[in-house]
C-alpha cells in the first residue's frame, strides 16, 4: 500500500500544496493570498490597513484548509515562522482536525520540487 501525505509551502503571499501518493504528486494546487504587504490605499490610516490586512489573511487562510480538506493523511507545511504560526491560530479557531497531523518547519523559499523531495523524505 502506498504511503499518502499532503506537503505544501506557505507565506504571506501564497502557498503551495502538493498532495503525493507514493511516488507520485497525485494532486497540487496553488491559492494566492489577497493581503497586502505594505500600506499602498492613500487616506488610509495604519489601523484601517491593519484590519483589513487581518481579514484578507484569515480568508487567504480559510481557503487553504479547505484546500486541504478532512482527509486524514498527514500533513507537513513548509514556510516562514510567522505565517505557519498564524496559520496553526487559524486552524485553532476553524479546523481543530487538523492540528494532529499538521507538522511545520521553518524554512527559506523552495521551489515546487524541493517541496515535493522534502514530502518524499518524510515518506521514508
């Protein structure tokens, strides 16, 4: 039998998920993020663009757990610290579930296929 696992990439402007059966990637999507990185709306203040900085990261969010689903596969999620910990804060309030299989590592930007070599490493 074949092993399953969903391994992706996540930041503040995208992520990455690549769900691989065996050898294979069976499956992959990518979901942008909406969130702005800087303030760029003249006239806005600071804590107008901070509100709606936090809303378009917990829609970004909200759309990779339900990118991921209920499946019961083991996940691993790649990326910058602040984004897997407010992910990890996400998944807290919205999808419980999944916090038992998600596992996180800190990492530099990788390309599609080291993240894909990284989820066949953990196959092993």
């Amino acid at each position: 039998m074949a092993r399953k696992l969903i391994v992706g990439w996540l930041d503040h402007r995208q992520a990455k998920l690549f769900w691989i059966e065996g050898d294979e990637v069976a499956r992959k999507k990518h979901i942008k993020s909406k969130a702005h990185s800087r303030q760029d709306h003249g006239g806005w203040s600071q804590s107008r663009f901070d509100r709606q900085r936090k809303g378009d990261l917990k829609r970004y969010y909200d759309d990779v757990i339900s990118a991921i689903g209920t499946s019961k596969q083991p996940l691993y999620l790649l990326g910058h610290k602040q984004a897997l910990r407010e992910f990890r804060n996400r998944c807290e309030e919205e999808a419980q579930y999944l916090l038992h299989r998600l596992h996180e590592d800190n990492t530099d930007e990788m390309t599609d296929a080291e993240i894909v070599a990284y989820g066949r490493k953990k196959m092993r």
